[in-house]
C-alpha cells in the first residue's frame, strides 16, 4: 500500500479533504493532509485572526510541504487541488513523489490562458489593489460562482460554511496576474523540460469556473521532456468543488488507479 499526501488549495484548508482521507484508509492507504504553515488550526479560528492567511508565502509553503514528504519513508504519492495542484507540481519538479496528480489544478508561471469565468471568479480579489496586502476572501454569492457552480443555493452555502476561508491576497495578485510578465523566473517557475520528473496527471471539472478546463489543458500541454508521462483527463459537468461535490468518489478512484498504476 502507498502514501498519499492531499494538498488543499486556496480558500479551503485540509478540511476540504475530509472525505477522501477514510476513502482511501479504506483502502489500505496511509494518508497525509499537510497543512500550509499558520493554516494548522481550524477553519474557524482562521475566520476570527486571519493573520496566518495574509503573511502566507509560496516559498514557506513549498519548504514546509518539502519538509513533510522528505520525513516520509518513502516517496510518496501527491494529489493536489486547485493552487494545492500548482504546488504538486513545484514539488514533482524538484524530485518528489512517486507520482502526481492534480485536480483542477492552478497553472505555474508561463499559462497564459486567462477564461473570461475565470477573470469574473477571481475579480472579487483582484477589484482593489490593498487586497494584495491581505487576507481576501469571497461572500457565499462569489463562492458559489468561482467554486460550487454546479451545486443548489443551499448546498454551496453549507458547503461555504463548512470549508471557505480567506486566501492570500499576494498570491492570488502575484500569480494570477504579474508571474508572466515579470523578468525571470518567479516562484511558480517550473521546468517543463525536465525528464527526472514522476508521472503526472491533470484532472479538469468541465463546468470549472475559476480553473476551466482549457487552463488545465494548456498547463498539460506544457509539459515537454519527451522521457515522462503527462495526461489529462475531463470530467463533464464537474466544479472547482470536484473534490466535494455529488460523485466525488469517481473523481477521487480514477486518481488513486492512474497513481498506483504509473507510481
């Protein structure tokens, strides 16, 4: 049996991965659900101080994650959702995990595919530039929009109760709109050359607002080195919520098969 370490995206915490988790234990899985660093308490605790949300950054995140796989005995699996994905796919990059997949993944720097869902999902955050400096969050009405679209009023709204927390302001301004246009490399770099890299496997919800299929597509489509294995798969109908919502137990069975198949 393998290990499984689940990277929750933005505007969620590990919480996000509460069904998976006994899923695969299920299953004979020992399961991981790292948090990033300041977001280990409670969801509610992050609503009352969010200070942890607003000073959060990508390198921190990435070596605490580091830290967390290489204490492991073995290499590990790594499945990451939304910017969890981005970051699966820094950590595949760098050598880690015997395989990974990524579920509506947010793209590294060099995705130039901006869908016009994806500017309205992620206007909220990027309508007022103090926000940059902030924890950032969405009303109940731009969550169900940007992540539970294809769910009833209700059921967005207990599952906004349930999960939503702020994210970092600088995130979503620094890679959602500056990565590609700065000299360099920037955090999100990876390289898409690289033939040391695990197997990889991109996951896509068709009715995905904030992270469409089409941006997923052209992420996969990056990758290169002609020794690796990269895939795509699209699931019709399915939300940024895809981890969550009704069927997610296809969702979660055909990562783990593809993983264990290619690990």
């Amino acid at each position: 049996m393998s290990t499984i370490v689940l990277v929750h995206g933005l505007w969620v915490t590990p919480r996000s991965w509460e069904q998976w988790v006994p899923y695969y234990e299920a299953k004979g899985h020992t399961v991981i659900t790292p948090a990033y660093p300041g977001f280990e308490v409670e969801v509610e605790a992050l609503r009352a101080d969010p200070t942890p949300i607003a000073t959060a950054t990508v390198p921190d995140t990435l070596a605490h994650l580091e830290k967390v796989i290489t204490a492991l005995p073995e290499k590990p699996i790594i499945m990451g959702h939304s910017f969890g994905g981005a970051l699966t796919q820094l950590l595949l990059d760098r050598g880690h995990g015997a395989a990974g997949v990524v579920i509506d993944s947010a793209p590294p720097e060099g995705i130039r595919v901006t869908p016009p869902s994806q500017i309205k999902s992620l206007f909220p955050i990027l309508n007022n530039p103090a926000k940059r400096h902030q924890a950032a969050g969405f009303t109940a009405e731009q969550f169900h929009y940007a992540f539970t679209n294809t769910l009833s009023e209700a059921d967005s709204l207990a599952a906004y109760e349930r999960y939503a927390i702020a994210a970092p302001g600088s995130w979503v301004w620094a890679y959602g709109l500056i990565a590609n246009f700065k000299p360099g490399k920037q955090e999100t770099w990876v390289d898409f050359h690289n033939n040391d890299r695990a197997p990889l496997l991109f996951l896509a919800g068709g009715a995905d607002h904030i992270m469409p299929p089409s941006v997923n597509k052209s992420n996969a489509d990056h990758y290169r080195a002609p020794d690796t294995i990269t895939e795509y798969y699209e699931f019709p109908g399915r939300s940024h919520w895809t981890c969550a919502e009704p069927g997610w137990e296809q969702v979660a069975d055909h990562a783990l098969e593809w993983a264990l198949r290619h690990a």
